[in-house]
C-alpha cells in the first residue's frame, strides 16, 4: 500500500517483547528547566464497557478501588492551573462512565483550562453530546479502528461498536461539537488506513490521528506480532507525510515520535522550510513529550510521563500537581535528552523526536533505551 521509499539496511530486530523491567536512575540528571505542561491526560475512570485489543489498562466494567472523589478532582485541577493553562484530556476507560463528569468538565472550563474529552462514543447520545457542549468541552476524539464494521468490532471486541460509535459522530455533529477521529495502526488494519481516513473527512472530523501501537497492556497478548516492523513505520508515517497538504484537516501521527525526523528529513530533501503550529489542538512541536510537554494521571491519581509507560512518577494523593511536575526524578530524567540510551542519546533529531519511551521500555526494559521502531542511523558519531 506504502511506497517502499527507505530501506533498512542494518536489518534492525523486529522488535519483540522484553521480560525485563529496569528503571535507570543515573546519579545527576542534567534536566532543562521545567516549562509548564502544555497537555495533561485525565483518567478518569477506568471502567469501560469495552474490551478493547490494544488497551493499555485492560478496562472492563470494573470496579476500581480508589477513584478519586469529585473534590479530589476539583482539587487536582486547582493545581494544574496553577502550574500553567494546559490542555486537559478527560479519559479512561470511558469518562461518559463518571456519573460527575460534566461538573469536573465545567469546573476546569471555568479555571480557563482547555478542556477535552476522549469518549468511546458508546453512551454518546444527543443529549450528552449537548451536555458535553455546553460543559466546556471544545473537542472529543473518537476511535475509529477500521474502516467497516468488521475490523472495528473485532478490534474493539463488541458487536455494533462501529454502528454505535458512528452514531455518537452524528450526535456531536448535531450538537455542534467538533471531533477528530484516532485510529491505532496494527497490521491487521494498516492496507485500510486510506480508507480511514477518507471516512474521517466524510464524517466531517477536523482531525485524523492515527495512533502506531504501543504494546502494552491488553495489547501484550491480544496484539502479539500484529504490531509494524520498523520498516512498516517508515513507509506509513512517510504515507503521512505524503499526504498532509492534500486533505481538508489535521492530519497527525501519534505515539509516532520519529515522524518529526521525518518532517525534517523530506523537507530539507524538497528545499522546503518545515512550518507546523506550536501551540493549541493541533500543535506539532515534538515528538515525544512524556514529562516534558506531557503527563498522565491515574483514575486514582497516579502521575506517569504517558499512559503507556507505566512507571509511577508521583502521586497527587500525597503531593501537588506542581510538585510533581517540577520535581519527578523520572520527569527530570525525560527532560535530559542527552542522557537518553543508544541511538537517541546522540541522534540529531533528538530535539525533535526524542524515540518514544514507553516502547524502548516495553522491549529493553530501559525507558531511556534507543526507539526499537526507528531504522534512522545517526549522522553524528556515537557517544563513547
């Protein structure tokens, strides 16, 4: 389907699963100072009514000790404003599954902070799409796994999702809210992701994120082999690259760090200077942004620098938000990109990418370790 525009020729590994866990703890990190955060992911709940192949917590319908209390939460984003005006992502789980959910959405529109939602579109109807309106949230994001009702349901496990969630896009059309549709990127779904994507723009969603499959969670086991090669990453995010300023919306790679190499690298071959929006929804600065640009929060409070690596950082049980944020060893180890492992500890386009930490975890054990996914072999010399 792809072009095979870069070949690999060091052959790198396919990237299996590591057993192992370590956590580097380098004696005097170096970090940059902390900027204020510019996205906070918000699990909100875990429950969910889904039983989705790739999901990192491996939702059910629960119960999950320890949710957080509506004045815990109200209190949580006190202190997010406090550090800065990020934009709050609701999730879960299913966030329509939190019976206070539209008060905690108020209360953070209400502090000035953006916020957001990421539904599974199962309980959205018309009048919770308008109660979403008019609590303050200005965007959901909505999954979108195949581009017909067999691959979305086998993906997501539950016969009539895809008709479910196409009704949820409707009811958010009709209540004037605006979407984006996030698809994550398996083998089994890759040779339909034109397709996606051209019903993304159908359905009249302003952006189209997919998501390259981090394997973690559920998706361990459910997903095991159906990830990308290196290589399959390549030629898709240069797909993307491909297409970009040839459709009527934001078109954004996720959890793909190496994208922005790529940005780079394809520009520069074309004489082109690389623009992308710096701030907002549909900012394109980085790569990588766990506990530099971006943290996630547990259902029960728990900080890490993503949902998909799971190694605690904080907990907003026993510490501020801002405490956290400013003084996380982790996050100050994320900070220091020339600490990083391998290949990213001296690659050019570290500032850019950074590799993402969650699969180096998953595969070496060492959340600072080389990108497994990428096959880009440095220009610059290898750090002795």
């Amino acid at each position: 389907m792809f072009p095979n525009q870069h070949k690999n020729p060091d052959n790198r590994n396919e990237s299996g699963i590591g057993k192992h866990r370590k956590r580097p703890s380098p004696e005097s990190p170096s970090p940059e100072s902390p900027k204020p955060p510019r996205l906070v992911a918000w699990e909100v709940t875990r429950r969910c009514n889904l039983s989705c192949r790739h999901c990192r917590a491996a939702a059910n319908m629960g119960p999950y000790p320890g949710e957080l209390s509506t004045e815990k939460c109200f209190q949580i984003i006190d202190e997010i404003a406090a550090v800065g005006s990020p934009i709050v992502i609701l999730t879960g789980g299913d966030p329509m599954l939190r019976e206070n959910i539209f008060e905690i959405a108020r209360y953070g529109a209400d502090k000035g902070l953006k916020m957001v939602m990421s539904p599974c579109g199962t309980l959205l109807s018309k009048e919770n799409a308008r109660r979403l309106k008019e609590s303050g949230i200005d965007r959901i994001s909505l999954s979108v796994d195949g581009s017909t009702a067999g691959t979305h349901d086998d993906f997501r496990r539950v016969p009539g999702a895809f008709e479910e969630v196409m009704t949820g896009i409707e009811c958010a059309r009709e209540a004037g809210l605006e979407f984006q549709i996030n698809t994550t990127v398996t083998k089994v779904n890759l040779a339909e992701l034109p397709d996606i994507l051209r019903l993304a723009i159908d359905l009249g969603a302003v952006a189209f994120h997919p998501f390259l499959l981090v394997p973690t969670g559920r998706a361990r086991d459910e997903l095991a082999g159906q990830a990308l090669s290196p290589q399959e990453y390549e030629e898709t995010l240069n797909w993307v690259y491909d297409q970009r300023d040839s459709v009527p919306l934001n078109f954004k790679p996720t959890c793909a760090p190496h994208y922005y190499r790529i940005l780079r690298q394809r520009a520069h071959a074309e004489g082109k200077k690389v623009t992308v929006e710096t701030h907002g929804m549909d900012a394109m600065s980085k790569g990588c942004l766990g506990g530099q640009g971006f943290c996630f929060i547990s259902y029960k409070g728990e900080v890490q620098i993503c949902g998909f690596l799971d190694v605690k950082c904080g907990d907003l049980t026993e510490q501020s938000f801002g405490e956290v944020w400013n003084e996380s060893h982790v996050f100050k180890q994320m900070r220091d990109l020339d600490g990083y492992h391998g290949r990213c500890g001296y690659c050019e386009y570290r500032r850019f990418c950074g590799g993402c930490r969650a699969r180096a975890y998953e595969v070496t054990g060492d959340y600072l370790g080389e990108e497994p996914y990428c096959v880009y072999e440095p220009k610059a010399r290898k750090k002795p």
